[in-house]
C-alpha cells in the first residue's frame, strides 16, 4: 500500500500510515492526545474527531449511529476508534475531545481609554398620561430621554416597537432604554437594569478565535474564552480556506457558519464563567485578518488571491449579531473593525491601536508574528505597512516534527556551544511529542550560534553524536527516543532548517523594505513591538541571532501579546477609538511586496542567518567574533 | 326559525333570513352583486367569498374543495353558491368575486413640494484597482459617492456588503448605488439604473386601502390602485378590529397580515398598470387613523380605547419592508407618518400638509368626514384637533336601507317642495339598491327643508302618498319598489333620521367646541375644507342644512378630497414635508372632546337641525323664514 498522510488539528502533527487503521491508533502513534475513556471500544463515544473528506473513511457503523447524531454524521463528526482511514485526510479533534488544551495568549498590551461605549443604558422614570395629557408612550420616553441626556432623533428597532404599551405599563412606568450609538433604541426592559449591560470583543484568527466578556459600566474584563477556529477543518491556511469558499455559495456559507459557531462556544463559556446571560451583550467588536473578516462576514473572497489582491469589503461593517446568528441580545450589534489591506486585516489595525505607535514620536517597529505576518515601520507622522507570508513554519507545519504549542511541546532549546548538549523546555512539563515554533527558532538560532549549521543554512562537519543520519540525511537530535512521549528522535533537519529559513526571510523582508521606504537604518528605530499570540513566547536573542527581526538593543523591544484582541477591545470601550480605526485603514499606507522591485533581491539576502551583510547585525557579528578570537 | 342577520362587505348591505339559504341566493336578494358565471353550480368557481364565523356555515363540499386550496379554507374562503347560512354572519366579497365596483376616492388636494426624496440613486464609474492602487472595492464606492455628492460616513445594508466584489465586477466598475436618507446604502446595481426609482405611498383607511406609485425622479404619479380594506371580514369599524386583536397574538398578527396582504395586491395593480417592477419600489409612506397605524405594524392596541385612550405609539416608525412581508425592493424602508392621538391619526396629519392650513394666516376649519371624524381649527398660529365619533351611518350602515358608495348606490337626492316628489341620481346610473351617504344626508336636508320633518328629526303631518307606514312606523318613500332592483320601497325611516342627526351632532359638536376653543364663531372663519375620501360626493347646501358643517357661504368652502393620500405622498416625495409632519404630530394641540365639561350639552344642542339656535345658521334660517313668508 502506497503510503498517505494524516495530518491532526489542532495540534499540526501529521505522520504517514502504509496500511488503514483507526484515526485513534494513527493518533496516539503520532503523540495526539483523544480522550477514550473506554480505551477503544465504541462505548464511551468520547473520542468524537471530524474528517472532511467523508470518502476516505470506513463506512459509519451502527456503533457510531449511537453516539452521534445523523445532523452530526452529517457535519463529519466520525468516533475515532471505530473509523479507520486509507488516504491523504485531515483529522480536526474538537475541543471537548482533546486530552491536552492548546496554550492560547489572551492577554494583551493596550492603551487606557476613556469610558464612552456605543451602548448607553437609560433609566426612565416617566409620567402616567391622563385625559388632560394623554401622552403617547412613545413619545413619553422620547421627551424623558431628550430631558435626561440631550438626545433628540431617535430611531426605534421595529421589534420592540411593537411592544411598547405594554412594557412601560409591566414596568409601572419605570424602565430602562438601551441605545446604540445615541440614535438607536435597541432594548426596552421594564425596571431599572442600568448595571447590566456587556460586550464582548473578539479575534477570529486563523488558528485560533479568543474573545473578551467586557463590562461595559466598568470597562473590565469578567470573562474570556477561546477555541480553534473550527474552520480549520476546511482547510488549514488562508488560501486553501478561501478556495474551499470559492467552490459553491454553500461552501462559503458553510465556513461563515462555522466561525459564528466558534464565536457563540466562546460567548458561552466566558458568560458562563461570569454569571452573564447572552441576552445581556449587546454588542460584539470583532478583528481578524482580512479573509477571516470576508469569511466571516460571507464576503465574496474570491478577488483576495487574484491580482491586484483587493479586499472586496475593507469596512467597517455594521450588522445585527441576529443576521449572523450570534447568540447575544437578538438586537445586539455587531462591529467588524476596518482592515488596512488584503493581507493587513482589522487584526493589524487592533495592534496598532493597542500599541499606540500612531501617536508616538519615536520611530517603531512593529511585527505580528503570525502565518501572514504583518509588519509596519513609522510613527504619527506617517505609518507604512505590508504583509509577509511566513508560512505555517513558526506554527510547526512543514517541520518535521513541528507542532502547536500544546502540551508536550519543546518551546526553550538551549545548546552548550562546546559540548552541544542540548538543554530543552516543554509546555506543561510534559514529555516531549514534538517542537512548537518558538522552540524551532531557539533550535535554529542556537545551532547557528555552535556553529553546527552554517549562516546558510547548512550543516557543519562537526563530531557529535546528536548528529545522525536518517535516510542518508543529517538531522540534529533536540530529544533522544527514550526522552521522548513518542519513542523516536525529535531532530532538526536540513528541510526543517530551510524552512525557517523561509519564514524568517519573509518577516525579514517586510522589514527590510519598509525601513528602506522609510529610510531608517537599524539604529534610527527606537522602539520594536512583538505582537502575537505567538509572539509572546519567542526569545528575544533568538530572533535576532536567526535574523527574524533587525539588530535592535533588546531593552527596545518590546513583547506585546494579543494586541488584536486588545484593539477590539479598546473599540468596544470607546467609540473615539473606532473613528481612530478608521482613520488609520485608510490612513497607513500598504507597500505590496510583490510590487517592489527589490523584493526578490531582498528575499535572497535574508534567507541568510541572521543577514547577507552581517555588518547590520552588529551584535551577532560581535558574538561570532568574541567566539572565534 | 328565528331570523338572523346576514351582511354583505364592502356593500354593507344586510338581511334578515329566515330559512337557511345558499348565500348566493341571499345576496341576490339584498341586491349585492357576486360573479356567477355557471348560474350557481359549483363549476365556474367565481363567486369566492370569506365568511369568518365558519360553524354558522354548512359543511365545505367535495366541489369547493376543487376550486379552493386548503390554505384559503383555512382562511375562510368558501363559494357563495354551494354554502348555506343559518346564523347571524358577516359575508366578505373580495374583490374578483364582485360584479361592481366601489367606487373610490384617489384624487386630493395637495401643495407643489420641492422634489427629495429620501431615496437617491447615484451612477458611479469606480476606476479599477491596480497592484499599485489595491483599492478595496467597498472604500472605491465611499471615496466616489463622496467626490459625486459630498456624502460621508455612510452605512451598508449588510445584505449587500457580501457581494459587493461581485457587483462592481459584473457591471465592469459601472455601477449605481441607492441611498436612503443619503445615509444608508440600500442597493447595488450594475450598469446605470437611476431613471428607475420608485416609491408607494399608500393610506390605509379603515374600509379602504388606497395608493399611489410615484416616479422618485418626476414626483409624477405613475399608477393607482384600491381595494376594500380585506380586515373588514373581522370587525367592520376600529373597536370590533381592536377588541378582535386583543384576544391573542395570533390574531393581531392576523390583521396586520390581513393589511400587508391589502398592500401588495394595490402595489401589484398600480405596479402591473406602469409597468415598474415592485424590486423598483424603495420606499413607501404609510398613513392611516391610529388605530390602523397600529394595527398594520403589529402594535399593541389594548390601551387605545382605554381611558386615557394613550396611543402606545405615535410614531414615526421606519421598518424595513421585508420584515413586514412587502412586496418591494427587499431593502425598501417603510415610513409610516407620525399620528397626533389615539383618534387622530397620520392620516389627519396628511390632511393637514395637503391642504397647509399650517402655513396659513386665515383662520380654517377643516373637517375629514368618516366613520371617526376629525377636525381642526386654527391657522399658522396655531390649531386644535379633536376626534369625532360619527359612526358609520355616513357610510350606510345601521341605515334600513344604506348602502356604500357601489353601483345601485343612491347618491343624490332633491325633493320638491310643493309635490314631495323625489329626484334621485344613481351610482352608474343602475336601478337603485340602496342610499349611500351623500344620498341619506341630501335626503334628510330636503326632507327637513321642505317641511316632511321637524327640527327634531320628527315626521310632520302631511298629506302625501310618499309618507307611508311600516309595522305602524312612518317612512318616507325616496324610490318606489317598482323602480328599483330589489323590487322593494327604498325609504327613510325615523330611526334612520335619528341615526344621521346622531352622526352630523358628533362632527358639528367637535366643530363646535374646537371653535369654541379658538373663540372663533362662524364669521371669523376664512376657509373651510371638507376632505375624506366620501366627502367629496356631499352637497355642501345639504351639509349645511342638515347642520353637519357651521354655516359658512358656500365660496369659503372647498372640498379636498383624499387629503390623507396626498399628504404620504408629499412626504414620499419630500423629506422635509415629514419634517414637519413630525413637527405638526407634536405642535397641533388635541382635544379630547370626553373631558370637555360641555360636550354633552353641546352634543344635545347639535342634534336639532341644523342646530339649537338657528342664529347661528343665519342662511337656513333666511331661507326658512322666506319660505314662510
């Protein structure tokens, strides 16, 4: 039998199988985590895993008919244990059938604002009519309104009209107006209900959706959540999500439903944690990258991939979190912050916000590490921007033993440059399965720095038995077999160091170019931010000795965390901070690299580690040279 | 058997049976036209009607079953000549089951408004994006509208938004954008479409729905329809509508789809007959009483006829037309104007715009005849309103032999003063079948100026074949039977008389005390406009003879005609007409004619004819003292 891949999500690890066999051996062989109380044998039905491509699997048994529904047969939802598979296919594990829980960044840099959300809660106290003044109910809360807070021209949403007479008379005439943006009356509640009244901000990443419960008497945060974003089943990048939406309008519809399902799982989760009901968020601030923006909001995205790369929606848009299907108050409004570009969505947008660089004097750098990395060069002068096409390596795929940052991950690597005895750290302690991005980047970083690879790239002849051949190739072994949760080697190999390679070439030409468009060498920056859920785990040294980001003092630079979704709250705080989104999509400007004439050029040179021109990485040149006196 | 009464709507004809019979045949009878092709048996399926009370009916047979869906079963739909009746019955005729037309009042007055609408079309032609230019097509669209018209900050209809991308692609970056309000984005055509924009204006009467569709680009009228009001089935004046609503959602929703359903079969006739399309539609004003208003968009009615008589909303409402099941462009807003009382209504603001008594020096009073009366008194200064509680008898019914305005209707009548003998003018000219009321008030004006009756509405001695007895009672004779269809006397009764000295007394008592009021007496009063869709048929000599308006020369007075109509149609056309309809909503004082302290006094005064004191009806009296003489 030809041998096919199995790749599992969330998680990103992926082996080939030679003969068909159950998704939940191929799981554990490649060191993923499925809960199986029943250890296998269709009785628990806890090792419930969605599967797209339905024909590459056994049929369904009646074993499986019990635990599922035909609605969930349906959607893909197979039972691990009892499904055996044959081809190429991607195996999504939902959350409630996980053993270990990915690591999500949810705090986040921001900037204090000023309380003044779009959503206003009035307490009204009105007076009975009578024969001498039989005033209209309406109009009785409208007159009370302009008297309380100034507010004249107010529209109605046609549901609550509807019941107007007899929510004053339930409420003894005492009731409490909410308002959308000063102009909209979106709820009507008999009493007074001033101190309930929340939002919540979301990011919808690729990867990944997290969102805020915001009080917004308050501002505070009473309550998070996160989650995969279950799309990731219908493809694992940006561009193979976007194809998949392309085949039919059920297709796109499919993954529009799936992100609002995400959201309203996230919605649950962080009101159940704060004693929240849904029905009291009444409005929803969201950010992502430009195509998770159009794929959630059911754009057309099909121009996104094709020349020039247009977004066909930059927005913002406004819509009632009902016409999405948001489980919040049913007259709820949802606001999709502004994206800059195609490929600089409202995700950028939120972390500049956050980190504030528009209003700063001193030159910045900012960097989202991320699949489609964004980087922006400037200050409140003047801001350009671009999007980098890392790659899915700093999320572990393409890397040979790459995976997520989840349990039993590698995430610290330090090598002893004179033994090359290597020290690693994993996440939750655990035993190693595999290594997330932020320890292939120390891996690499390290091996160059030992000199066990070349500024190329390429191995050094050097005598240690952590160099092995496999398949007549060198790799570099970070864990032996008997360290390891999953019995072999964990190693680096020449493809895996190639592909970082790429990926740190990518954020590094972003960065080259902009610098050069703005004309700013390496020591007119004065600050540098590191922004991503990601972001926050990488070591600073690192990435400067790999040549991720420039040769910065490492006291400038500046770990920022999830700024989206510290951006989307800031907007869903103040509405001075969404004129400011605003402004900044259409106010920083967007260099298309591919339009640049020296882009290939630039790429070439910053595939070298750290630099082709080591003279702009003074302080790994410094190191070299202390190294080799 | 016990006799039971059966009525026929629109007609309001009725019966007393005293044998159960088909309805065909009891229609025949009372001289109510249904269309039969096949003589009655049961093969032509044309003589559809809708009876409410179904357990007063026989059981649906196989043959009904053939020509009616389940569906309209359901909805009470029977064939006239296959169903017998045995019980006290309301019968509808639709309109395609009837054999004669009412006839209706389109034309109004109005005043010239200058031409903005709320709704815009705007041709644009985007320039392409460029990898040097990515423009978004979304912000490609706001910088042209803005460089065109100035307009910013505009928001989409989330609907379009999704495929935006595809529709400037498919019109090749030509494109036509429709504005409401120049804020809101409510459709996206290809190519230019702006010579096609379109709005209804519609006035929601509570026994007809009457309507205009408006060329946006001319402000000509570019099609009409009407049609009885279809909620008549269930209630034929607001207080039986009311009091059905009350008893569960169920059938207040029933009602208000009963209207929206009115609605679409006038759009679809003024729509067939211009050849627009509804999707052209974009906007619609909606006038009506209070009662109507509310009932049409599903408000709460309960409180409107409990004391204080509160209307739960006064409005404006804008909804969309969708939500509401109208058949326009599916973005197409509903403006329904604001109502002054719970029985003053939109439609009494209408009458004002349309005959600007609001912007007059000239004191006015101004009289909408129907079966609630309003009237106004006052000039730019300011005006009084009240409400009139008239009944029905000006319609018909409650009138032994009344009828409304159909063919067969007696709408004119002149007695000679020395003979007695009866000049009658029919509806078509057809045998008469009954009196509509134009007919009842000239009949008792000439019966009262030629002496048949009192002051008092009391029958005096004379000598005359017409004066006849019925079961002991006086009648006068106005067509022998041999004249008319129903081969019976149409008379005029003394309960008959009373009934049109009730209704007169309620619109005289409102004219009254709203002059009253204003210390306004007949002599200050500058123009008078009578207006109502049946006003325009009345005598005004009659009118004051029978003291139903203040004695007034007849060159003050003016007869407006469906004022109510004309005044949507100016706020269709106009959105600063609908300010000031807003304006005049709140400005124009109401009196509530219940809480005045001589309202029973003067309602006693008024139903002497013409009035208590003839002094104040100084040409009757001139009249009748020449007469003496």
């Amino acid at each position: 039998m030809k041998g096919f891949v199995v790749r599992f999500e969330p998680e990103g690890k992926k082996l080939t199988a030679h003969s068909e066999s159950t998704i939940l051996d191929l799981a554990k062989e490649v060191g993923v985590g499925i809960r199986s109380e029943c250890g296998g044998k269709g009785k628990c039905g806890k090792c419930r895993i969605i599967v797209e491509e339905q024909h590459n699997l056994s049929e369904v048994t009646e074993i499986e008919r019990k635990h599922l529904t035909p609605q969930e047969i349906g959607r893909g939802y197979r039972l691990a244990c009892m499904t055996t598979i044959r081809a190429n296919s991607l195996v999504f594990i939902p959350s409630e059938s996980r053993l270990s829980v990915r690591r999500m960044q949810i705090w986040g840099m921001e900037q204090p604002v000023k309380l003044d959300p779009n959503v206003r809660k009035v307490n009204l106290v009105l007076e009975k009519p009578t024969l001498q003044n039989p005033v209209a109910d309406d109009l009785n809360i409208l007159t009370h309104l302009e008297k309380v807070c100034g507010l004249q021209d107010l529209e109605w949403e046609y549901e609550l009209v509807k019941n107007i007479p007899d929510t004053v008379r339930v409420g003894n005439w005492n009731l409490t107006v909410t308002l959308l943006n000063d102009r909209r009356v979106i709820d009507l509640e008999p009493g007074d209900t001033t101190s309930r009244s929340f939002g919540f901000a979301v990011d919808i990443g690729t990867s990944k959706i997290v969102g805020y419960l915001v009080d917004l008497n308050s501002g505070e945060v009473v309550g998070f959540g996160s989650l995969e974003n279950p799309q990731i089943a219908f493809g694992e990048d940006i561009l193979s999500r976007i194809s998949y939406a392309e085949e039919s309008p059920e297709k796109r519809r499919r993954l529009q439903v799936l992100a609002v399902e995400g959201i309203n799982k996230i919605v649950q989760t962080a009101c159940g944690e704060a004693g929240v009901s849904p029905s009291e968020i009444y409005e929803l601030t969201i950010v992502g990258n430009t195509a998770m923006f159009s794929l959630f909001l059911g754009i057309q995205t099909k121009y996104l991939h094709l020349a020039p790369y247009v977004p066909g929606v930059k927005g913002p848009v406004v819509v009632k979190a009902q016409e999405l299907g948001i489980n919040a108050n049913p007259r709820a409004s949802v606001y999709a912050l502004p994206n800059i570009a195609g490929y600089v969505g409202a995700d950028a947008v939120g972390d500049v916000l956050a980190t504030n660089i528009h209003e700063m004097q001193e030159m910045c750098l900012l960097v989202d590490v991320g699949t489609n990395g964004e980087v922006f060069v400037g200050n409140r002068e003047d801001i350009v921007s671009c999007s980098c096409a890392a790659g899915p390596a700093f999320e572990g795929v393409h890397i040979q033993h790459g995976m997520k940052a989840v349990s039993g991950a590698i995430e610290r690597v330090k090598i002893d440059p004179k033994t090359f005895e290597v020290k690693y750290v994993t996440i939750d302690e655990a035993k190693p399965v595999g290594i997330c991005g932020s320890g292939i980047i120390d891996a690499v970083a390290e091996m160059f720095k030992c000199g066990i690879i070349s500024e190329r790239g390429k191995f050094n002849d050097l005598e240690t038995a952590r160099m092995i051949r496999v398949e007549g190739k060198p790799e570099f072994v970070i864990a032996w077999s008997e360290e390891t949760a999953i019995g072999k080697n964990i190693t680096v190999s020449l493809k895996d160091i190639e592909e970082v390679q790429l990926a740190k070439a990518a954020i590094h030409t972003g960065c080259a170019i902009l610098m050069e468009k703005k004309a700013v060498a390496e020591e007119d920056i004065d600050k540098v931010f590191i922004a991503g859920a990601f972001g926050n785990y990488i070591d600073p040294e690192s990435a400067k000795f790999l040549g991720l980001i420039p040769d910065v003092p490492t006291e400038k630079i500046t770990f920022a965390g999830n700024t989206a979704l510290a951006g989307a709250k800031m907007a869903l705080l103040s509405r001075e901070v969404r004129k400011t989104a605003q402004r900044l999509s259409r106010w920083i400007r967007y260099v298309e690299l591919m339009a640049e004439p020296n882009f290939q050029r630039e790429f070439v040179k910053s595939t070298v580690i750290p630099y082709r021109h080591l003279e702009r990485y003074p302080s790994v040149k410094k190191y070299l040279e202390e190294k080799h006196r």
